[in-house]
C-alpha cells in the first residue's frame, strides 16, 4: 500500500501541503530566507513522533483499563554539529497524572510496557528515525 | 542547540502540538480509534520531508539564478509488511515548469544538481529518514 502526498510551492520559501483535507504550510525562518508564517519542516517531525508513539500508548493503555487524567509528550531534539543539522538525539518524556499514580507500581508497569510496545513494534515514525537518531524515552507519573 | 516540542494529550486519539505558535492537532483514523479530525502522524513525516528538500532546492536554484513558474513534489511512500507500518520505500518527484525548461541541459544540470546536494548535504529530514527508508528521487522538468 502506498501513501501518496504533495508539496507545492507557493512563493519565497512557503510550501503548501494537504493530508486528508487538512492543509499544512510550511515556512523557513527568515535567516534561511523564509519568513516563518508556517510550520518549519524538521520540528514537525517531532510533533509527528510524539502524536504516533502518543496514540500507540493511548490506545495499550486502553487495552490495559488504565485511565489517566491528562497525557503530554515532550520531545527534545538535540541538533547534530555540521551540515546536515538534524536531531542526532531525540528524548522523549511521557507524563501522566491520575488518581494515586504516583506510587502506584502496576500503573507504572503498566505504562513502561505500552511504552516499550509502541518503541520496539509499534511506532512508524520511529521505526523511521531510529537508524539516524538516538531515541531516549522516560516516564513520569504524577497524582492527579 | 536543542529544539523542544510538546504534543497533548486532547481525548480519544487526539493529540494537540505546537511550532513558533502554529497549532498540530493530530488524529488516528476511525479503524483505530480516532475521529480522522486532524492530521495523521506518519503522512505528517512525507509532507515535512517534501517541504524540507524544497526548501533546499528553492535557496541553492536561487543562488544559481534558475527562475522557475511552479515547483510541486510528489511523495510516494511504499508501506512495509508487518509491524511497525512505516515507509520502507519513499519516492520523490521534483516536478518544475519554467520557459523553454523541457528541452533545457543547462535547467536539468542545475537542478540535479540542487537536489544532490539538498540530499546528500542539506536536507536534515532526509538524513533522518535514509537509514531506515530507501529514499530515490526523479526530476520533471517541462515548459511553463
């Protein structure tokens, strides 16, 4: 199966792309000759790896009756010395909250496995990173 | 230098990011769980590295004074067997229209040239991606 999508050009550097309807444009900033009215392209690509590793968890976790309060993901990205400047490092911190989660070891348990599930079997984009980029994960649970 | 992105959590298979205040709202299909209201993850990767590279071709085709009327790239990305479904094969079309462009040498050598160069040295999406994804790429150019 394929997955076909496409970037136009829409002047300067402003780049125009749809997925299913959803329109995504894209800009530089303005040192590289943009004027960043747009998403620029390399973060992008850790919203997308925190949203598909996201998704991964939420739905284990469903699997498993565990019901949090509020998930984020934060993803950092450490840039490589030299050209190309990409995400040599990427670490990834899940936090929840939930009732008593804070020492609750089964929860823990619990979360460490979707998370290793989505790392190891799982996840596409990091299945596509992970030959270029070290990808670290952690986890936080927190009383809600 | 580091970049730091967040993606949360919004309910069922939602996730809401960020970049320089442009919002993400990302969303799974309804085969797995989600509402299709937002973009998917991993079609996101194909439109970044679209974006990506042609910001790359669009500077260095600058610097060589290639003025060119439109400028689209087409991604193909082919979906492995098994888990985890990522882009095995990702095919790029740079597609140009420009006066006299079709039967132009002179054209076609530069930018060859600037997508080698965006490929091999620029472009961090692409880096990223092509030790898990076999990334290949054509050049159309015809007539405006």
């Amino acid at each position: 199966m394929n997955e076909v999508i496409q970037a136009e050009w829409v002047g300067n550097m402003s780049f125009e792309s749809e997925i299913d309807g959803y329109q995504l444009h894209f800009d530089a900033e303005e040192q590289f000759g943009g004027t960043l009215r747009g998403y620029r392209p390399k973060p992008v690509v850790l919203s997308a790896l925190a949203a598909c590793t996201g998704m991964d968890v939420v739905s284990i976790l469903g699997k498993k009756k565990v019901k949090f309060s509020t998930f984020k993901i934060n993803v950092t990205g450490g840039i490589s010395e030299g050209y190309p400047k990409y995400y040599k490092k990427i670490h990834l911190v899940y936090q929840f909250t939930g009732p008593g989660f804070q020492d609750d070891e089964e929860i823990r348990t619990k979360v460490n496995r979707a998370v290793r599930l989505s790392r190891d079997q799982y996840c596409a984009v990091s299945a596509m990173l992970k030959n270029s980029c070290e990808i670290t994960d952690e986890i936080i649970l927190m009383d809600s």
